[in-house]
C-alpha cells in the first residue's frame, strides 16, 4: 500500500489508512485522556483513603453527626473483563525480582511493595517476565488499548442493500409468517426513499442461505449403531467446533478479547501476595496444560455442554442441544449473548423408549452408544489438533498455533454419567470423578481415589478380554463402568474425569437444597401445624423488597420451582424460622436449620466471582462444618426417619473447591448460561416450525439469528466509524461482547450524579420549606427540630473537616430555606469479592409500587461500621454549593446478652434507636445498602441478613472477625 496512504496515530503508535483515520485518532485521545484520569483519580482516592480523608471534589464530604468519616469512594474499579492479553504492546508494570535478573556482577535492591499491587505470574512459553503491576493500573489492562478495528464497508453483503438486510433482520426477528413477510415488501415497494431489491418471501430466504456461510454452518450426518445385531441410524446435526472458534480468532472485535498464555495471580496484603483465581487461565489445568504442548504453541481451551430440553409444553417433543463456548475468552463475554458467547454446535439424536427393551442393562448400553457416537463426531475435528497442533492466522494478522483441549464438560449429574460412562445412581460407585462406594456418598470429607480415563481404558481392555460375560462383568462393575468406547479418548490431554466439574445450579440449589433440605424442613413445619407454617409465609411477606431476590408471599407449600428462587429462599429461611423451633421442645428441627445455615455459608463460598488462597480455605471448613452437622442431624434422626442421605449430589460438595484450584471459580462450568438457552429454542419450535422434523428447522432458524447477529455488529460498528457519531454513542459497548449479568431495572429512575465516583440521586421532588417538612412530619419524633438538628449537625461537620463556612459565620439555615427531596439513591462501592464497582440501587419512600419502601445501610462513622434506616435523602445549599444529606434511624443501641442462637445460626444482631434519635449522615457516609429484618421474639431488635449477596456474606465475616 502506498505510503502516502497510511497515517499513524500519536496515541497508540500504530498505522492506519487514511480513510477513517480521523474517527480513530479522535476515539483513540479519547481514551488515552480517560485513561489518565482514571489513573489520577485512583491514585487520589488511594491517597485520602490511606490518610483517613474525607474530602472529595472542591467541597469534602460532610460526616456524620459525631465527626469525620472514611469516604468509600470507589476509584478503584478492578475490571477482570478488561485483561486483555496485550503481549505485543510495550511491557507496562514492574518486572519482579523473580522476573529477568540482575546483570552479573549489580545488586538488586528487594522491591517495594504497596497493599494491592498484583503480581502477574506468565507461563514460562509465554516468554514474558513475571509483573507487578499497581492496583489500578492492572485492572485496567497493561499496554495501550487495542486498536479499534477498521470497519468492512459493506458488511451486509450478500444482501444487495443495507436496506435488503434489515428487513430481513425485522422479519427474522418479529417471527413474520410467509404471507405476512411479503405484504411488508410489498408496502416498502410502494414507500421506499434508499434501495431496497427483495422481491418476495422466497428471496429474502435465498439471501439468509447465501449469507449463512458468514459464521460456521451446521451439517447433517447419519450416526451408525448396531443393536441386537441390527444397525440402528440416527441423525446427527453439528457444525465444526474448529471452525467455529477460528470464526472468534479471525473477528477484529472478539478476537483482541482472548487470552493465551495461564497466568498465576496475586495480591499484596501488606506481608505476602496471596494468590487469587479466578477465570480458566488463572487456574492450574490451564497452566498444566500448557506446559505439555510446544513451547510455542498456545492452548485452545473449549467449554461443552449437553443435556435435554424440553420444547413442547408437556415435554413430549425435546431436543438435545449441545453448547460451546472458549475458556480463552473473558466470562463477560464467554457468558454473554454476543458472538463470543455460547453457541449451539451440536444436536444429539434421542433414542426413543422400547417398552421391550426399556431398562435392561444391553438397551442402556445402546443409548450411551449412541451418545457417545454422536458425539465422537462432533470431537473429530479436533481430534488430530490435539496431537500435532494447527495454526491460525488471527485478527491481527499473527499466526499462532493452538493445540486445543476440553478443559470443562458443564452438565447435571445425569448427563455427567452418560459422559463418564458411568453406572449412576444404582452403581456401586456412583460418582464421575472418584471412586466412592455408594454407601459413603453422605461423607464429603474422606478422600477416596480418583477416576483417570488411563485406568478407565486399562480396566475396559482388559474385561473385553474375558471370555464370559460373568468375567466381563465382574471387571467392569468393579468401578461401576459401561462396555462401552468414550468419545473423549480421542483427544490427547483431555481427561473426561477432570473435565467433569461441579454444577452449584444442579448439585445445590435443585439438588442438596430443593430436593432434600427444603422437604425436611418442610416436614417439621407441617408437624408443629399451620400456625408455624403461616407465621413463616408472613416473615417472607414483610422482608423488604431487594434487588436481585425474588420476593415471596408464601414459601411452606413450594413444592416445584426453579433452582434461582429455591437459591433466594434457603438465603431468607432461617431468619424466618428461627422463632418458630426452639432448641429445648424441637432439637431435630432446630439441628436441621442449623444444617441449612451451615449450607448457605457453604453456598455462599461456593458462588463467589473470585477466590483466594484464603476463601477456598474457609470455604473448606464451611463445607467440613456441613458435613459434621448433617453426620449428627442424620444420627439423630435415623430411628424416625427412613430417608437416605447416601446420594451423589451430596457427596459431589467433595470436589467442588478442588474444581476452582483446577479451572477457575463456578460460575465458569455453571449450567445456568446454558439451560437460559433453552428458552428460544423453546419458542422457535413453538413459532417457527411445523412440528415434523422440527430440529433441521430450529436449527435453520438459530443459524440465521447468529448471521443476523453477526451481520447488525458489523453495521454498528461502520456506523461508529463513518458517521458523525456523538461521543457517549461511540463509547457504547459494542454488541459482539454483551454481558449477561446486568439486571433489567426496567423501572430505575433517572438519576444525578451528585457524587460521580459514589453515588447518583434519583427520583427528585419539589423543593420544600423547613416550615412545610415540619408541618408536614407532625408527630413523627425523627423530624422534630429538623431544622435546629440540621443547622448543628452543618456547623459541626464544617469545623470537623476545616470547611471553610460561608462569609466566616456559623450556619444558620432560616425556615424558609428550600431543600431538595430525592426519593431514590444509586450507591457505588468496592465489593470485597472481586474488587470491582458494584451497585445498590435504594428507595426511601412513601409510595414505591403500593407499599412505603425504607431501605437500610451500612454507614461508616469515626468509630466504625454503623447499621441504620433510611429516613430522608436531601440536598442543601450552602453558600454556594449543594450539600447531600440523609436522615437516618440508627441501629446502634447496645444489645445486651445475646441469645444462643446468634452463635448457631451466625446471627448479627442490632438494635433500633427510638425515632426521636434520628441523625444527619452525609449521604457520602454510606457504605452501601444493606437488608435488615425484624426479631419478633425481642422488641426492637434486628437481623442483619448476610446472605443477599456474596459481598455482603464477606463484609460481615470482616465485622464479625474485628
């Protein structure tokens, strides 16, 4: 290309034609200059916080009533998803001492470090010294931003027009019927002002078939299986899985997401680095793996997962998706909904039931045949790419070489049999990864020796061997196997056994909880009668109201549910049923609710997004603590009840912590991204196929949403870059790298950013008067003297922080003062879990949806954590600046002795403050929203509920600890 065609950006440093420069350059200063702030306020907020400040802004943040405050500013935002692997920018970071050495004969001084500062460990093929990095300037990625790709200019094509497409794209989406889809053309015919060419139905169907070969098609294949000597045929849809992901490696938008090289992480407490984990690559399988391929090679690692989905309303039609998505990819991005997220690559064939052969052990073989083969087909493409390797040719124009591996099969128990080839449930060692004996599955604390797919195949020969099948069966049943070939064998380094990995969704919240837990619990209720069952449905009714919790009118009678609300229940049902079993007249009971305490704690470690050395520790010991308290609920009761506590579920807590050492945290091999995926393909064989051979067409349909996806990226992104776009409009995400983890808080008010680093005010009233709050608070004792209080609390908040007061006389707010009322409250913090900005959206109001709605907070004061009741969220003015101030009712009292019960059910317990105690806080006091509900067993006191979230689960285990 000419010279005089390129130009190269001063911010990044890299070259570009000319055409678009102008739009990069301006996006690439944009976030150089973002950037730099970032870092300055970072390191300011860093700075107050090591030095106890309160101020933020021009003006400091006003305290609560007694003195200064920690502001919980939250500059720090630890963004995991922006880890990009950016190994060809310059190095960025501190290179440790154990990183390149010294030159010979120089000393090297032991570094200094700062609490936070990562350490960045790379896998000795990545070439690339151990770093250490400064807490901010990690999270936000080391070396300059990538690049942003140059756009395809007709990224529409085959369609003939844009115009073409996004009709296509409207029909495909709003489900037109043939006829239906023609009147529109039709009409657009009639009234088109750009290029439009459809012509009919039969047109725009020609366009999605000549454009399928975009992304990577499906294909169709027969599976060939004998039975009885007989060969069975089935069919086999799937599209490549290597072509597939080389489809993520080659996209100038999702490939610069990728990570290639495992990396050990760490950070500095003060003494030590203590190491943290997270996703796949920041485990150990990911590093072990990578040191048994060429040094120059790189892993491609592959997430699958298979199970039945129900399609028809009473389940008489199913399908057997099977789903991939790439451990190399952020879970931001790998868990989403764009084109890096996971994809349909497979649908398995169903054996239909034989009422003569349903059941017996040759016909059972037969179906785990058929799976396997079916599934053989879909690893074959990757089969001679784990022993020799393939290059690639990614989105930069590097050619790497990847060797690829399955690092993580994500299923429920019954499908990790079919996987593992295993007997389940009636086997005499029924779990997938270890070699437990059925009558020891309720023990998750002995170690028994684990499954590897070398002895599996050793043992397999060697019954095959035998000339009887007494012999065979003697051999095979000895670790519960099948007679039959794993698909998995076929892949170098892939060892089903580790591959397996625990499913919180199947093996906890609808296994442990819902179905055994929760009916045991439901038991004892029914035994003391409907006074208690009531008395329990009523605690749910009246617990406030949270984001991101289901909310209950009665739970006793739950029978069937999904495993997110079972989850949102064993949260709430020990602060609802503590009152109701007494350790004295109930022990079994009320021993059982402290098994379910002791399980959510458990739960709790076993849902956290990021672990260390220390909380895979402690969750260890929940899990020991569990285990000791079911052994004695399970003596206990054993002369009255004939339930078994031998099941798989149970015992498959044992591998759970050992499964984040190996791949990363849960979320990574939930099902629960997965079995969301259902849904749709519910929906399109309810709207988009006519019942008979339906999987060809809802596969054809899933196809065409992929390339309509791919298709609408690419156009957004050409918008981005042509067009005049404004700036907010340009920084948008684009859709290729969505997140599935943001809630639809379809009814958030819009907000103002009073505080722009902590907190944003929402749903503003009128201005008021001191004299009409006053009036209008009659007989409510926590606004008497509202403005006396106020003017005290203003003048000792400005002497306490050395604010200067307005023309150096005290405050003296006057009755006919104006206020400002805001009803809503956006509350930013650091969560102690990944150390990334979360947010909690508040209410103090009247009115919010039919009922008055008061949230709580954990506020932080001169002497410490402090609980408290929103009241009133305001701002005043003072002199020349607006001052944001909330009344609060404060959780503070002493509480006395506590009961025994705060010790075995973990309890903390406060206690409310006559409303004549209400106090002034600054709104910048607020820690973060917190759910508090009523002991109606001790009058005015309060449970703080430590379970509505995993960062509040950490904070009280750090109060409880100081």
């Amino acid at each position: 290309m000419p010279a005089d065609s390129q130009r190269c950006c001063d911010y990044c440093g890299r070259s570009f034609h000319r055409q678009g420069f102008r739009t990069h350059e301006k996006a690439c200063q944009r976030r150089s200059e973002q950037r730099g702030e970032d870092l300055e306020l970072a390191r300011v907020i860093r700075q107050e916080r090591e030095q106890g400040s309160v101020f933020a802004g021009v003006h400091p943040s006003i305290s609560g009533s007694t003195s200064s405050i920690n502001n919980r500013s939250e500059g720090d935002d630890f963004d995991f998803d922006n880890q990009i692997d950016y190994q060809h920018d310059a190095d960025v970071g501190q290179t440790d001492s154990d990183g390149d050495p010294p030159p010979s004969g120089s000393t090297s001084p032991a570094p200094q470090h700062d609490i936070d500062d990562i350490k960045v460990e790379y896998h000795p093929s990545s070439g690339i010294p151990t770093k250490v990095y400064r807490f901010e300037d990690y999270g936000r990625g080391p070396g300059a931003p990538p690049a942003v790709p140059e756009a395809d200019p007709i990224p529409w094509q085959p369609f003939r027009t844009r115009m073409d497409f996004e009709v296509a794209e409207l029909a495909h989406d709003a489900g037109l019927s043939h006829e239906q889809l023609d009147r529109l053309i039709r009409l657009i015919h009639r009234s088109r002002t750009e290029l439009f060419t459809l012509k009919n139905r039969k047109d725009v169907r020609d366009m999605w078939d000549a454009a399928s070969f975009k992304m990577t098609p499906f294909t169709k294949e027969e599976v060939i299986v004998p039975f009885r000597g007989v060969d069975q045929t089935f069919p086999l849809f799937h599209r490549s899985l290597w072509d597939w992901v080389t489809d993520l490696l080659q996209d100038p938008q999702v490939g610069p997401n990728f990570v290639f090289d495992a990396q050990r992480l760490s950070k500095f407490n003060g003494e030590n680095f203590v190491r943290f984990i997270h996703e796949p690559w920041t485990a150990n399988a990911f590093w072990e793996y990578q040191s048994k391929i060429p040094s120059d090679a790189k892993p491609l690692a592959f997430i699958l997962y298979a199970d039945k989905a129900k399609l028809s309303s009473f389940g008489h039609a199913k399908g057997y998706p099977v789903v991939a998505r790439c451990a190399n990819l952020p879970i931001g991005i790998r868990n989403g909904e764009g084109l890096g997220g996971g994809r349909i690559v497979g649908w398995l064939p169903i054996v239909k039931e034989d009422k003569q052969h349903s059941g017996k052990p040759a016909f059972v073989n037969f179906k785990n045949a058929v799976w396997h083969a079916s599934f053989l087909k879909i690893l074959d493409c990757l089969a001679p790419l784990s022993r020799l390797g393939s290059a690639i040719k990614c989105w930069d124009d590097i050619i790497r070489v990847f060797y690829p591996i399955v690092l993580i099969l994500s299923a429920d128990y019954e499908e990790q049999a079919v996987m593992a080839l295993i007997r389940g449930l009636m086997g005499k060692f029924p779990c997938p990864v270890c070699l437990v004996p059925r009558d020891e599955l309720s023990n998750t604390l002995k170690v028994f020796p684990l499954r590897t797919c070398t002895e599996t195949k050793a043992l397999l020969a060697r019954a095959r061997e035998c000339t009887t099948l007494a012999a065979r069966e003697q051999i095979l049943s000895s670790q519960s196997l099948r007679d039959v070939d794993s698909s998995f064998g076929v892949l170098e380094h892939t060892d089903i056994h580790r591959a397996l990995s625990h499913d919180k969704l199947h093996f906890n919240d609808e296994g442990l909880f819902s179905d055994h837990k929760w009916p045991e619990l439901q038991k004892w209720v029914e035994c003391l009668g409907r006074q208690a069952a009531v008395q329990i449905d009523s605690f749910f009714q009246s617990i406030p109201r949270w984001r991101n919790l289901n909310h209950f009118d009665q739970v006793i009678s739950v029978s069937f549910s999904d495993g997110t609300k079972y989850e949102d229940i064993s949260k709430l049902i020990v602060f609802a049923a503590h009152t109701v079993f007494d350790r004295d007249t109930d022990p079994e009971a009320y021993l059982l609710l402290r098994c379910i305490r002791s399980y959510v704690e458990f739960n709790m470690y076993a849902s956290l997004e990021v672990h260390t050395e220390d909380t895979i520790n402690n969750g260890r010991e929940a899990l020991s603590k569990l285990t000791g308290l079911m052994d004695k609920y399970i003596e206990d009761t054993a002369e009255m009840s004939e339930k078994s506590w031998n099941f798989p579920k149970k015992h498959l807590s044992a591998h759970l912590f050992d499964d984040i050492e190996a791949k990363g945290v849960s979320r990574n091999y939930s099902t629960k991204p997965n079995e969301k995926m259902h849904g749709p393909l519910k929906d399109a064989y309810q709207d988009r196929t006519n019942f008979k051979n339906f999987a060809e067409q809802i596969l054809r349909y899933n196809h065409d949403s992929l390339i309509a996806e791919y298709i609408r990226n690419k156009l957004d992104h050409l918008d981005s870059q042509n067009l005049s776009i404004s700036d907010d409009l340009e920084d948008q995400p684009d859709t290729a790298l969505q997140e599935t983890d943001n809630p639809d808080d379809t009814d958030i008010d819009s907000t103002e950013p009073t505080d722009a680093q902590h907190f944003s005010l929402g749903s503003k009233q009128a201005a008021m008067s001191f004299t009409l709050i006053e009036a209008g608070s009659l007989g409510n004792p926590a606004f008497e003297r509202f403005r006396i209080k106020l003017n005290d609390f203003l003048n000792h908040a400005f002497a306490a922080n050395s604010i200067p007061f307005p023309g150096g006389r005290r405050i003296q707010l006057v009755a006919s003062d104006m206020i400002m009322e805001y009803r809503f409250l956006k509350v930013n913090f650091e969560s102690l879990v990944d150390w990334r900005v979360s947010t909690d959206y508040l209410r103090c109001t009247p009115m919010f949806h039919g009922s008055p709605r008061y949230d709580c907070v954990i506020l932080q004061t001169d002497t410490g954590i402090i609980f408290g009741k929103l009241m009133l969220i305001f701002t005043c003015t003072v002199g020349d600046v607006q001052y944001p101030v909330t009344l609060v009712l404060p959780y503070d009292r002493p509480v006395g002795i506590c009961p025994r019960k705060d010790k075995d059910f973990q309890f903390w317990r406060v206690k409310r403050k006559p409303r004549a105690s209400a106090e002034f806080f600054s709104v910048h006091s607020i820690v973060r929203g917190c759910m508090i509900v009523e002991d109606v067993s001790r009058p005015d006191e309060f449970l703080i509920v430590d379970t509505i979230d995993t960062d509040m689960f950490l904070r009280m285990q750090d109060i409880r600890s100081q």
